[in-house]
C-alpha cells in the first residue's frame, strides 16, 4: 500500500474530476468519464438496472489523482458476457448468496482494456496494489461473494493474479490491419475460394440497392437518433428481451463523445434499413450493436464486418473488434485472439471449485484457439 493515499468509493463517476479521470483513461471511450457518465445518467447502469456504481480511486497526498478502477456493485449477471451462471446456481445449491458481487467492468461492453488506471509517473505496482486489496476489503464490507475483473489486458493480468485471483481466458474475434491499400487488395491475401464467397455477399447487398454511409455523432439529429436506436432496441426485442441501452444514453454519448462514435448506416432508396453502432479510439473501431428494419440477404455481414473494415482501412486503424461470439467472423478475417477475466472469490471451498474448472477451460479454449486459427481464409503465403 502507498504509505500517503487517499483512498474512497464513489457511487456516481459524477463525483470524480472528469478532467483527472480521463488524464488516467486516455482515449478508451468505453473508459472515458463521458462513457460512464452517460450510463449512469440514463440509468442504463445505476443500482435500479443492477450496476450500482461503487468506482474506488486514490490519490496522493497533495490530493492529486493517481489510480481509479470503475466498479459495480451486481445484483444479476447481464451484461457482462462473461458467464458465471452456473457459479451462481452452485452457491444456490449450497444455500449461500452469490450476489451482490463486485465487478470491475464497462457496463454491456466486452471489450478488452485497461481496468487498473493509473498515472503513468505513479508506482504502478503500489497503486494497483492498493486498489486490488481495497476493492477485496469494500467486498468484504458488504458481505459480497467475490471481486470480478472483466476484458483486462493480457499485460495487466499480474496486478490480479498477485491477489489470489484466478484467471479465465476466453476468446474472441478481431481484424488487423494488414496496411493494404483498400478493401480489394486486402480481399486478395485471401484462397480463391474465401475471397469469392465475400464478392458474392457483397453483390448480394449491392443488387438490394443497398448504400452507406458513416456518420459520427456531430452528424446525427434527432430524428437520425431515433431511427438508430430502433435498430439497437427492435434486435432485443425480437429477442423477448429488453435492450440495455435506453434512449437518453444515445442522446447524451452523441453530444459528450461525438469523436468515438461511429454509426455505419444503411440506406435503400434513402431510406435508412439497418445500423451498426460503433465507437473508436486512436487505433481501434470497436463494433457494439446492430438492428435492421428489413431482412436482406448479407446485410449483417456488410453492415457489421465489411464496412467497419473498410473503415478501418481508410481510417489507418490497426484493429477492428466487432464483438463477442460468432465462428463465422473467421472466414472473413477475424482472427481468434484470447481474453481474459479474473475473479476473487471469498469463500475457499469455492474457490478451489472455481479454480478447478478454470484449469479444465482454459485447456479447452486453448485448442479451441488452436483449431480456429487453422480455419482463417487467407493464403498460406500470406500470414505472418
């Protein structure tokens, strides 16, 4: 622990200096304080919905800010995808309470990022020390089964597992940047085979008479707000579900952080049939939420994969993560890339069972990395 901190729990990011937070986030706009400002503003994440904001951060002693780690205090599992329901029925089962737990997560976003910000002329290993323990002591406060980590960096794992947490790897799907000069040219690294079954979804969407456009939140209207979050809310709803995301989250994310976000809009006869939500920093465009008006044949693909790629590649983005899930991202150029959860479970005799399963998962996943790798549709001579 650093010998002169500060250390507190605030439960709105409101009561934290967005000017000092965001000196610690950087251009992460899903750790951006107008990010998580907006979630808790529209009540997407707020103690009603299930995330109540529990955010710990220290600073020095001249007050000065030197680490926060964003915190949830969950009632439920939603929104996390990193699933943990059958931990939950096993401590049911046992007649104990998994929740509340602690999650350190961006709310509805798995999105792999730093969870331990800190100064960059700080002792990193002392504040993330004092942030662990002091997010490990506020569980046992209020009597909470366990601390989470969600989407942590690879190269922040030993800040956790330094702490008794284990590890949970996973897996998703992200394009790289290859620098080819557009899309053809990137669609040429591909086997003969690949490359025509992409031409052909896309002819299939050009022949719909289908067009896009990409918009950032200083271009959306009102209007234009509402067309897109119809999109975002009709695929829950056709889901039986109710969306995460409510309309004044939209409203104030295009306002506070018009730069991060990205709407791919598909238009037929000027109409708009479909969006893909994005955001984007510096270096990454990140795909988060689709909805369509009308079914068309590839759409999903061109909207959601094709044309974030397209993007990337005119923008000079090294990476595009359109999501979780999905096996078909491979044979259109995503490759299967590991992440990562930790978590901190209180009770010992769970936690040996958690971290049994863990190592017969992570076994799993990686041959399941392994055998996916051998799917990708590029030439032979192509990959590096």
């Amino acid at each position: 622990m650093l010998d002169t901190v500060k250390v507190r729990v605030h439960h709105s990011i409101d009561d934290i200096s967005a000017s000092e937070w965001n000196a610690l986030a950087g251009d992460d706009p899903f750790l951006r304080h107008e990010f998580l400002a907006a979630l808790e503003h529209s009540c997407s994440a707020c103690a009603a919905s299930g995330w109540q904001p529990q955010h710990i951060t220290c600073a020095d002693g001249n007050g000065h800010l030197v680490g926060a780690l964003p915190l949830y205090l969950k009632s439920h599992s939603f929104g996390e995808y990193v699933f943990d329901w059958a931990w939950a029925d096993a401590w049911q089962r046992a007649g104990l309470r998994y929740y509340p737990k602690l999650t350190s997560a961006v709310p509805f976003s798995p999105v792999p990022g730093r969870r331990l910000l800190i100064d960059g002329s700080a002792d990193h290993r002392a504040v993330a020390d004092t942030l662990i323990k002091s997010s490990i002591e506020h569980a046992t406060s209020l009597h909470a089964s366990s601390v989470h980590c969600l989407f942590p960096l690879e190269s922040g794992l030993s800040d956790w597992t330094g702490h008794d947490f284990l590890l949970r790897k996973d897996c998703q799907y992200h394009w790289h940047n290859r620098q080819c000069a557009d899309f053809d040219a990137w669609l040429a690294t591909f086997t003969a085979e690949k490359r025509k079954k992409v031409r052909r979804e896309r002819r299939r969407v050009q022949e719909a008479d289908i067009t896009f456009t990409h918009l950032t939140g200083h271009q959306l209207d009102k209007n234009q707000l509402d067309t897109i979050y119809d999109f975002y809310a009709d695929t829950y709803h056709k889901r039986g579900r109710s969306p995460y995301l409510n309309r004044l989250f939209f409203d104030e994310i295009a306002h506070t952080l018009p730069d991060s976000l990205v709407i791919i809009m598909a238009m037929q006869h000027r109409n708009p049939v479909a969006a893909a939500i994005c955001f984007r920093s510096r270096d990454t465009l990140y795909g988060r939420h689709w909805g369509c008006r009308t079914e068309f044949h590839s759409l999903h693909f061109e909207t959601c994969y094709y044309q974030g790629i397209e993007y990337c590649i005119a923008n000079n983005l090294t990476t595009f993560n359109p999501g979780t899930q999905g096996e078909h991202k491979l044979m259109r150029g995503f490759e299967p890339v590991a992440t990562w959860s930790t978590h901190w479970i209180a009770d010992p005799r769970f936690r040996q069972a958690v971290g049994n399963f863990l190592r017969r998962e992570t076994a799993m996943i990686d041959a399941y990395i392994a055998e996916a790798a051998q799917h990708l549709p590029f030439r032979h001579e192509t990959l590096s």
